[in-house]
C-alpha cells in the first residue's frame, strides 16, 4: 500500500481544514442549522482564498498540494449547492434550466480526468481561477446578504466557460497534468511539438 506524504505546510493545513470539515457542514445541512452553515462555509470561503495566496507567496506549492486544493474546492462548491438547495431554492427556481447546466458541466469536468487519467483534476487555469474567486465572492454575497440576479449570471456564465475549457482540456491531454494555465497553453503546446 502506497503511502501518500502530505507536507504540513499552512496551505496543506487549509486544505486539509477544509476536506475534514466537509461531513461537519453537510451535516448542518441536513439539519437545518442555517446560521451554523453560513459560518463555516464562509470560513471555508476563506481559507480558500488564503492557501492559495500562502503557497504562491512563500513559495510553498507543490503537486500533493494542488491536488488537496482541488478536491478541497469540489467538497466546497458540493456544500454550496446543497446549502442552495436547502436554504435557497426558491431564489433558483426561476433559473432552473442555467443552474441545471451549470451543475452538470461541473460535475464533467471533475468526472472526466477520473475516468481517462484515474487522477484528480488540478489544472488550475487562469479561467477556473478567476470562475472560482467570482463563485466564492458569489456564494458569500449569497449565504450572508441575498441573491443577486445580475451576480447570478456573471457566475453563471464566468463558470459554464471554466468548466468547458477543463473538459475541452482533458479530452485534448495524452496525460495528466497539473497547474495548466488554460486551453490556448496547452494547444500552442502541442503545436509546438507537432513542428519538425
């Protein structure tokens, strides 16, 4: 058996924060502890923002991290669709068919590099990283203050584009790789080693 070896580093440590709270919040779903998990998702809002600026900062990313990342921000954006779905709902109603297909090509890009590479997605594009700061600053604004329409469909939207570039770039990739800068790197990339 294969023992994985997580550095415990400050961003780790958020990251791993955040992946064991993952059942805590979901519970307070189920439960209807409204005021409980709009603390702790925004706690996890965060810390989501700080990892990422602690590890590029102190020079303090690597592989194991960007992964733990990534599956950190999955747990994360699954606890805000189902803080939306127990608290929200009614505001969604009306958007059922954008939020629909919004959920399932998020589900896709993180289904796909599964299946073809048995690994988990860490591309961390330029385009998933600015849908992710819109998301967050989103599901904030959300949880605390109401529902936006005009916030909604720059979310929307600003997602939909991330996940599609993450799809397009697993279909396009022979292997896995981690901390992709987005679509047109990796194009320009096997164009680049097409050239005799």
């Amino acid at each position: 058996m294969k023992v994985i070896n997580v550095p415990l580093n400050v961003p780790n440590i958020l990251s791993l924060y955040r992946l064991f709270s993952f059942p805590f919040i979901m519970i307070f779903v189920l439960i209807g502890e409204k005021n409980l998990f709009v603390f702790f998702i925004c706690l996890n809002l965060v810390t989501d923002l700080a990892d990422g600026w602690i590890a590029r900062r102190f020079n303090q990313v690597t592989e194991i991290g960007a992964t733990l990342d990534s599956l950190a921000d999955t747990g994360l954006y699954f606890q805000a669709l189902a803080g939306i779905f127990a608290f929200k709902w009614m505001d969604f109603l009306p958007h059922i068919i954008s939020f629909s297909i919004f959920i399932g090509l998020f589900i896709l890009a993180d289904i796909l590099p599964l299946i073809k590479f048995r690994k988990y997605n860490s591309y961390h594009t330029f385009g998933a990283k600015i849908g992710g700061y819109i998301k967050g600053a989103f599901f904030f604004v959300l949880f605390i203050f109401g529902f936006y329409h005009w916030f909604y469909y720059i979310m929307v939207i600003t997602g939909m584009i991330a996940f599609t570039e993450s799809i397009l770039i697993t279909i396009i990739l022979k292997e896995s790789q981690t901390d992709v800068k987005g679509l047109y790197w990796v194009l320009k990339g096997m164009k680049g080693k097409t050239k005799p």
